[in-house]
C-alpha cells in the first residue's frame, strides 16, 4: 500500500520579524516622486481615470487565468482592456469556456475590483464582514468547488458563496504529496486573529508593501473559503496596496508559475523576501506606466487654456524655488554613484586582465552644460525601445566604460542618467552598448549591441543615500551583462 506524504502548511499565524526585515527599497526609490505625481494626476488627468480602468479590467481577466477558470487569448486581452468586456469583440474561439459564462466570470471579477476601490474612497476597515462579502461578490456566477468522495475521487460539491468552508480543501501536488491548510473547526480564530494582527500592524505604520504581502500570503495558507481563495487574496492584498495610494495586485499569466507561485513557496519556507520583491515589481511596473501619463490631456480649449495657465504661474515661481537646488543635489549624488562604483568594477576587471585590454571610462555630471548632448539621439532610442517619455527639459549626465581589445576591436557601455516621465524628480539610469568602429575623422558607433538592461528608474526627492545600494547593483548588473556580451564574441 502506497503511503502518502503531507505537508501542513498553515500554522497558527503571526507576523513574524522575517517578514517585517523585508528589504523594499524596490518601491522605496521609486514612490516618492510617485506620491507627488499622484496628486496632480488625481486633480487633473483623464489618461490616469483610464489608466485605472484598465489596470481593473487587466485584474479581472488575469486573475481568472491564473486560477484556470478560463482562458483568454492574448489579442482579445488587450482589447477588453482598452475598451471594455463587449461581447461582439469575441468569438468562441478566443477563450476555452462558453463567451457568456466568460463574460459573466468577467463581470463578477470587475465589480469585485470596484468595490475594493469604493470600499477605500469609504474608508471601510477591514473586517471579517467585509471579506466574506467579497468572496460571495467575486464567485457570484460559480456554482461548485472541487471537492473529493470518501474515496477520494474528485466530486462537485456546492460552494458556500460568502461563508467559510465546511469541508477540508487540501490539494494533492503531482507526486502526491497532499497540502494540509487550516481545518475548518479553526479557520474563525484564525481569521479573526489575521485581521487582528494586520489592523496591529497598520496602526504601527508597517510599510504598506510588507502588509499586504504577509496579508496575502497568511490568507492563502488559512484557505477560509471552499473555493475563490486565490482570487480573494488578491483583492485583499490589492485593497491594502490602494489605500496607500498604489495599485491592484495583478498576477499575469506568463508570471504566475515562474515568479508568483515559486515566491509563494519560498515564502512557505519561511523566506519572505522573494514574494515581497515580486509585489514590488508588480507596483514598480504599474508606477512606471503612470508616471508616463500626461496631466493635460483635454480636448476642451477652456480647460486646457486654464490649467495651460495656472501650470506657467506656477513653473515661473518653480524656477527660483528651493526645490530646484534640492533636485539638482541629488542628481549629482546618484551621479557620484554610480561613478563610484562603476570605477570599483572597472578597477576589479582590470586586475583580472593583466593588461591583455584597455580599459578606461569617462563621465559627464548632469551639472556639466557642454558635454551633456552626447548621447542624446540614443538616449531617445533606448526610451523608445523600454516604452517610456525621456523629459529633455532636465539636466542629463553620462559615464563611459570602454574596453579596447585591437584596433578592431572596441566596446563602449554607455550609462545614462536622464529624466523619466512627466514628474520633475524622476530620475532613469539607462545603459547600452556599442560597438566602435573607426571613421576618417572620429569614430561613430554602430548599432547598440543586444544588451536587455530595462532602466532602473528612481525618485531624487529627499536624501537619495539610501538608493545607493540599488544603484550599484544596476552598474553592477550592466558590466556583467557587457563582459558577457563581449567574452561571447571571442
């Protein structure tokens, strides 16, 4: 007789020091010039209401794939998200599930989502009221949960809309091994002890990100309800994110298995850090498209002439003002950065050489008015190629590593800094690299060589100190992936 193996999952819950050490500087370089930008977007900007539509209908559509209700083609996707669930823009072949149950799956997720929101706006708290009235939103066209016989077969059984599990739900992995979440007799206390300890953790001011990471994965190991748990803890991570003013927890499909679910098991294990970062990227994405997002977008002349209007006052009192010389500070000190620790690297290479290449570098402060036009043509091609508005208005600086093996054979990584978006103190450090071919009267440079480094983009607002650990990473990241790229070549 085959004997089964078990792995207890849920243990009695409490937010644990491992889980408040997380390291979130990911979002922590980036927020502060979000939180700014946020309040003039909010006053002003029709592409930032649809924005958030959009990131709510993308919620409703992946959250239903990652949970394998449904699937969705991709094309289809993209449309339902910029225009809305109509049924005329599908076709059966689209999606693996009649397009009216698709539709009614889409429907419930979307509402669900609008109410996390309408819930925040009401500044509701967080209660064991309000997450059973969630799921019963959100399942609301699902008759059944899976369940299992006394023989183990899987079976149908009528799923609890808004009410806790009767029954066991403990999945059996592939080699058999079956998860053993919180029993029914215990899932109350340990419901009421978690939304206990998050309130807890929201009065002590825990940043936002750590919460609702722990928040979501504490409610996936209880698995309260018969069926709709994974969907739930989205949205329940998604409603602490949006009331500190960030946005909706979306798993995509191509993430699920290779980030979201291996994050999830580590955090199983006791390790954290992995499923905090992965929320990270998930905000670090979202902020990234906002703050690409125009604040005047209005076809009305009145409109447009007063903001037009008030926005010129505002910017010729702008130009004298502290802030200017608080933001032209800390360029200069994310400049020393990476100028610091791009001489480190290069200093490590050069003793591992033995002179067989040339290595030097070069730099351009963003305080340096002369030079700071090098670049500029493939700065705009690398904003182009990562999808984001490079804001020339602002001072740019750059740094050249160079690696000379022949006459022949010549390499340039170029890293930039330059400003990102429609927010004056968002700052991108780019990096590309080149090949160096010699001209009759100079040398001109080829087209960039594959080099996919996406850029590392950062808030300057306040002290930047504590983004210099991020930052030498990105350098870090850039020479490995430019060595590579060249020894590749040999």
């Amino acid at each position: 007789m085959t004997e089964h193996k078990t792995h207890r999952l849920w243990k009695h819950i409490e937010l644990a020091d491992n889980w408040l050490e997380c390291d979130t500087s990911t979002i922590d370089d980036l927020s502060p010039s979000w939180y700014e930008r946020r309040e003039v977007l909010k006053n002003n900007s029709k592409e930032y209401q649809e924005f958030i539509t959009e990131l709510k209908r993308e919620h409703a559509i992946e959250t239903g794939i990652v949970e394998r209700m449904y699937d969705l083609e991709k094309g289809i996707t993209e449309t339902f998200i910029k225009k809305g669930f109509v049924e005329s823009y599908i076709s059966h072949y689209d999606t693996n599930i009649p397009v009216p149950k698709l539709l009614a799956h889409l429907s419930d997720h979307l509402n669900a989502v609008d109410f996390v929101f309408d819930v925040v706006k009401e500044n509701r708290e967080l209660t064991i009221g309000f997450v059973k009235e969630l799921h019963a939103l959100v399942t609301r066209n699902q008759a059944f949960a899976e369940g299992r016989d006394q023989f183990g077969n899987k079976t149908n059984i009528d799923l609890r809309k808004g009410a806790f599990k009767v029954f066991e739900n403990n999945p059996t992995r592939e080699d058999g091994t079956k998860v053993l979440y919180c029993p029914p007799e215990h899932v109350q206390s340990e419901m009421d002890n978690l939304v206990a300890l998050y309130n807890d953790a929201e009065s002590k001011e825990t940043h936002p990100l750590i919460c609702a990471t722990w928040f979501h994965h504490a409610f996936a190991t209880i698995h309260p309800f018969q069926d709709g748990n994974g969907l739930v803890a989205r949205l329940l991570a998604s409603l602490i994110l949006i009331k500190h003013g960030l946005f909706p927890f979306t798993v995509l499909r191509e993430e699920a298995k290779a980030k979201y679910i291996d994050a999830l098991e580590k955090a199983d294990a006791d390790e954290p850090q992995p499923l905090v970062e992965y929320f990270a990227e998930v905000q670090k994405r979202h902020i990234e498209k906002a703050l690409n997002l125009k604040e005047v977008s209005s076809s009305s002349f009145d409109e447009v002439a007063a903001i037009f209007s008030g926005k010129v006052q505002h910017w010729q009192k702008k130009k004298v003002a502290e802030r200017e010389k608080q933001l032209e500070k800390s360029r200069i000190k994310v400049f020393d950065f990476c100028l610091k620790h791009l001489n480190l690297f290069t200093e490590q290479l050069r003793s591992r050489l033995n002179g067989n290449a040339n290595i030097t570098t070069k730099s351009c402060a963003p305080n340096e008015q002369e030079r700071q036009g090098f670049y500029y043509r493939q700065i705009i091609k690398y904003a182009k190629k990562h999808d984001y508005y490079f804001n020339r208005n602002f001072p740019k600086g750059w740094l050249t590593f160079r690696v000379d093996l022949a006459e022949n054979r010549r390499y340039q990584l170029c890293i930039t800094l330059h400003h990102y978006g429609y927010d004056d103190s968002t700052l991108a450090i780019g990096a590309f690299l080149e090949f160096l071919t010699p001209n009759e009267r100079d040398e001109r440079t080829d087209e960039a060589l594959p080099l996919e480094i996406r850029p590392h983009v950062i808030s300057i607002t306040g002290d930047v100190s504590s983004k210099e650990k991020n930052i030498a990473g990105f350098i870090q990241h850039a020479v490995t992936l430019t060595v590579a790229q060249i020894a590749s070549e040999l």
